[in-house]
C-alpha cells in the first residue's frame, strides 16, 4: 500500500496541542468542549470528513473519469448531519436497514444514489426501500432475488440490481470483517460456480434490471495487494459472464476496506494513489480481457470518518493493585466503543491537559460496565498522577463507535458534537434517563 507521510508528530493531521499543552481536536481544546456537552463526549471534524469526500471523489475522477462512483458506507456512522454531508459532497451511500434509510430520508439525501446490502433482506425491507426509490439493492442470494422480482412485479417496477459475490480472498484482517473468502455469509461464490448460476438466474426474472457485480474483500486492509487480486477475480468473471451469457456488467463495487491508524504503528494509507493504481491496472485488465471497463464503485466507511472522529471521557476510579497493574476508569467503556472488547482493537488514548511526561505509568483503561471485559485498552502510557477528574481522549473513534453504540447496563449513548470553523453544534443530543424509559410499557 502507499502511504502517506505524516509530518504533524500526532497520529492524525486534525490533532494538535496548544501553547498550555492541552489536546485539540479540529484546532479545539477540548476541556471547554468536555464542560460544555459533558462525556463521555463523540467529536466530529466536519472538514476531515469533507477532505476525506473530496480526496476520494477526486481520486475516482482522475483514474476512471465519470464512470466511478464513490459511496459512503453508512454502517460506520449514521446520523442525519452525516448523510447531509454526503448528500452535499456528492457522494452515495450503502445502505443495510430500514433505520439507515430512513435517516438518510430524513437528511433529504437523494436515494437514486443509495444502494441497498443486507445479507437477509425481509420483504418489508425490500418493500420499503422500493417504496423510497433506493436506487440499487446488492443482492447476496438467490431467495432475495426471487423476493425482489416478486415485490417488484407487485409494483409494476424494474428493480435495478448488483449481485454480491465472493471472489475467494482473504484479507487478512481481523476474522470478523474479513468478508470476501468463499466460506462467508455474504454472497454467492465464484469458485462454486454459485456466481454463475445467480447471474442467469437475475438475467431471467422480467422485474430485475441486472446493472452488475460488487464484493467487498473485508475491512482494516492495508495490503494492496488484496484491491489487485480482488479487482482481477472480479474483472475475469464480467469478461467471462460477457462470454457465455452475452452480458455485460455496466457497474463493478469492489466494496470499501481502506485501513485507517489507530496506533503510530499503522501507516497512513494514501488513498488518493492507491486508487489511482487501482484505477490503472482495472483499465489495462480491461483492455486485456477484451471487456469495456464497467461503471466502478467505491464504497468505503471506515476511511471516511474514522479519524475525522475521537471520543473524550473523564477519569473516575484508578485502581492501582501492587504487584499487578493500574486501572484507569473512565465514564464510558464498551457501551461507546465495543471494539477493543469485539476484535482487540488497538487505540491511542492520551491525556487531555498535557503531553505525555518522561515518566509514565502503563495503565489498563476500562469502562463502566459490569464486565471484566469492558476495556478501551490495556498497556496504555499516562502520566503517573492521573486522578479522578481527569480528561482522557481516545482517538480515531470516528467509525463504527457510535454506530455500535448500545444501552448496556442502561447507560445513555453520548451526543455527537461536530466541530466546524472553530465552533461546536450538536449532530445527536445526549440521550437522557427518560429516552431509556421511552419505549417500556
Ligand atoms: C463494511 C462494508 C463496507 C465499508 O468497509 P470499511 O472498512 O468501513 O471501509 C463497504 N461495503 C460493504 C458491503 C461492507 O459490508
């Protein structure tokens, strides 16, 4: 992969310290910030998230022109204000539930430019994105599209369709967001001849407009390689459907994956150049297979808004227990970021008032939680005097927090403050011990 050099001294660009040493975030101390919306506290960069649009965007312009795409896949983050932003970068979306779309309805956001996955679509879910317009749904098996020509005949509509498949790579990331290997929930194999037989089978429903394919190889990827043999798996098997069945694919998804840094220790990928020898080697793989190039599309989540995010908390109890280890606790834990406790996620957490002394002590940062398991992080450097009152901040928290957020031990999901042009305005107000009520009968 190429990456990206990264001259700021911090993990990521939007992050600084000012002159008394505190921690700011989109040029922001974020002491005033904690005391204004209280933490555990979300923050959002609103321009990286931008940046983020327009480096892709122009990337996908410059290696395949207009015929690319760029969709946001909103499982990392869905809130309205998001699918604002993207409906003003011009960007589409990846949908997976009735709630995204719907919050993307209530953004306004253009559902032509919306495609819809989901490894078990109900019918009411089908029902209800033909309802809104949802311009394409990816398709994972051949029960679903017998779902959607049944519904789409009831309509009297054409469903336009990508049929998800598995090209037989594995990533090598984390086991639960490799996706792409052909033992997979998601999509139908090539290797088995599966992709072969859901292609015929959508060529034959009168109520399926068949635009394409789409996989998506897994997530936290940082080995280009994996974009090659993905794209070249996925290339053969439009040239081969061009040759046996006379179609050919107008749109190839090769899904999202870019890795993003957590940690000093992962690089920083340059999307703008990884996209940009994509977008060469599909041209020239094109060319060789005799197939004019399809419509291609890029659906990254992660890389979008991860470090366009971070997370502040208040420290509470430090338990210092001699002989063993120091544990830190802050006001929030897995109910806010459940993936050091999912996958072992590594992060960066750092004090908020100053910079890191000489001298530091290793500390397990831990959450609330009744559960052993409820940890942000262990083997954490801070300085040796943290006590309660404390700020903590956990970076690169922009992707799948808020969005796997849960009510655990009934504890309220934080706000989502964005950050713009030097001021703050709420995204997600936090929620309150009546919202926790709200729904008991
Ligand atoms: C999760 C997912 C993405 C986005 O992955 P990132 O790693 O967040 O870029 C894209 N497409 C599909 C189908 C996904 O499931």
């Amino acid at each position: 992969m190429i990456v990206t050099e990264n001259k700021s001294g911090m993990i990521c660009s939007n992050l600084s310290r000012d002159e008394s040493g505190e921690l700011c975030f989109a040029g922001m101390p974020l002491s005033p910030l904690a005391q204004k919306y209280g933490t555990p506290l979300y923050l959002y960069d609103e321009a990286r998230i931008r940046e983020r649009c327009r480096t892709y965007l122009g990337a996908v312009r410059e290696a395949f022109g207009d015929r690319a795409r760029v969709l946001y896949a909103s499982k990392a983050a869905s809130f309205r204000r998001l699918y604002e932003i993207m409906r003003e970068e011009g960007m589409g979306i990846d949908v997976v539930s009735r709630g995204e779309i719907y919050t993307a309805v209530r953004a306004g956001f253009p559902l032509e430019r919306a495609y819809f996955h989901s490894n078990n679509k109900t019918d009411e879910d089908i029902a209800y994105a033909m309802e809104h317009g949802v311009g394409y749904f990816v398709v994972d098996n051949e029960e679903e599209l017998y779902a959607i020509d049944r519904l789409a005949t009831a309509r009297g509509i054409q469903q336009r369709v990508l049929l998800r498949l598995t090209p037989g790579i594995d990533p090598h990331t984390y086991a639960a967001v490799a996706t792409g290997k052909v033992d997979s929930k998601f999509g139908s194999a090539i290797e088995t001849g599966q992709a072969d037989a859901i292609t015929r089978l959508a060529l034959s429903l009168s109520h399926v407009a068949l635009k394409g394919f789409h996989c998506h190889v897994g997530s936290q990827v940082f080995d280009s390689d994996v974009y090659f043999r993905a794209a070249e798996v996925m290339l053969s098997f439009v040239a081969h459907m061009a040759r046996t069945e006379g179609f050919l694919a107008e749109e190839l998804d090769i899904g999202g994956g870019y890795g993003v840094r957590y940690v000093a220790e992962q690089p920083e990928i340059d999307i703008a150049e990884n996209i940009r020898e994509v977008g060469e080697f599909m041209t020239r793989r094109a060319e060789e297979l005799g197939i004019t190039l399809p419509v291609v599309a890029f659906e990254p989540g992660r890389s979008i808004v991860a470090d366009a995010g971070l997370t502040v908390y208040t420290v509470g109890t430090v338990k210092r227990i001699p002989g063993y280890k120091t544990y830190v606790s802050v006001d929030g834990g897995m109910t806010d970021n459940p993936r050091f406790a999912l996958y072992g996620s590594p992060y960066t957490i750092l004090p908020v008032a100053a910079d890191l002394p000489e001298e530091t002590e290793s500390c397990s940062v831990v959450g609330r939680c009744c559960e052993s398991g409820d940890i942000l992080q262990e083997n954490v450097p801070l300085p040796p005097d943290m006590a309660r009152g404390d700020l903590l901040a956990c970076l690169t928290t922009g992707a799948y927090h808020y969005s796997m957020a849960s009510n655990y031990n009934r504890i309220p999901r934080p706000p989502v403050v964005m950050l713009a042009d030097g001021t703050s305005y709420l995204a997600v107000r936090r929620e309150t011990p009546e919202d926790l009520v709200a729904l008991d009968c």
